[in-house]
C-alpha cells in the first residue's frame, strides 16, 4: 500500500515539475506583450516594468532583424554561352531512372524486414 503511494507522489511531482517550465515562459511571454501595447498606445511605458523585463521584451531573438533589413543579394548573372541548363538542346528530362532505383532496392528491403519481424514473433506454447 505505502510503495503505491510513494510511486503516486512520485508521479504528481514529476507531473507538477513538467508543467512547471512551460507555465514561467507563458509568464514572460504575456509581460514581453503587456510592454510592447504599453509602447504602441503612447510611444512610452507607463506601467512598472524591472529593466530585466524591459530588455528581455527589447532584445527578444524573435525580433532580431527588424532593426536592419539586409540588403537585397545580388542576383547571379546568367550566361547565355552556358548550354547545361535544363533547358538547353540535347539536355535529357527526368526519365525515372531514380524511381526505378528506389522501387528495386527498397522493395525487396521491406520484404526482407517484413519477412524478418515474422519469423522473430514469439510464439505461443500450448
């Protein structure tokens, strides 16, 4: 009876523990907002916020990169003296090669693990 109720314990602690970090980020997140709509209504803070949750909120990752946008990349030139492309004259479409590959080794693949769960099932004794 006493070894039931250690592993219940046990188990409500192991429980409570788990749901324990998820409820804290909740917590950071709902703050991280309360400060930004603080900041949209008239451009300050007028609640009390720690500066721990001032910068936290700030120096996010998630808003990393609004700050600066990267400039654009430049697009690669393309020559018209390069025929191996797929496009080009003489070049071969997709013919299934790859397909067939795939089908005739993973097929006798999947036959062999079958075959090998069947045969490796316990069976039962009369």
């Amino acid at each position: 009876m006493a070894r039931g109720a250690g592993a219940a314990l046990a188990t409500v602690v192991l429980l409570a523990l788990a749901l324990a970090g998820p409820a804290s980020a909740a917590t950071q997140q709902q703050i991280s907002k309360k400060i930004f709509a603080d900041l949209a209504d008239n451009g300050r803070l007028d609640g009390h916020y720690t500066r721990a949750q001032i910068n936290r909120a700030l120096y996010a990752p998630s808003l990393r990169g609004y700050e600066r946008p990267n400039p654009p990349a430049p697009k690669p030139e393309v020559s018209s003296s390069d025929p191996s492309g797929p496009d080009a004259p003489g070049a071969l479409p997709f013919s299934g090669l790859d397909l067939a590959l795939f089908g005739g080794v993973g097929g006798p693949l999947l036959l062999l693990g079958a075959s090998l769960g069947r045969l490796a099932r316990v069976r039962a004794r009369d």
